[in-house]
C-alpha cells in the first residue's frame, strides 16, 4: 500500500483498489482512520467472540 499526492490530494493506492483522501470527493483522512478502527475492531471482537464460544458436546 502506498500513499501518493494525487491531484485532488491524496491516493492510497492498494492492490484490491484506490481511497482518494479528499472531503469532497472521496474519503477524508478522519473517514478512512474510522473506517480502518471499525474494521479492526470487528476483527478483535470476532476473534474474541471465537474464543468464548463452548463447544457442545453430546
């Protein structure tokens, strides 16, 4: 993943597509910071959830 100056800010460009970080036509810095946290955190709560889990056993 890079990030390059773009011409109406910021590009990330990544293999499985491209965020322009621009408030008017793309996402904006605080938007792609949230949206990566949210991600994360399903990601932990997920994996916590998994370990909780009591398997049943007949």
């Amino acid at each position: 993943m890079d990030i390059v100056r773009g011409t109406n800010g910021f590009d990330v460009i990544h293999e499985n597509g491209n965020w322009e970080l621009n408030r008017d036509t793309g996402f904006s810095p605080t938007q792609a910071t949230v949206a990566a946290v949210a991600a994360c955190s399903g990601y932990v709560y997920d994996a916590i959830l998994e370990k909780k889990t009591d398997r049943l056993h007949d």
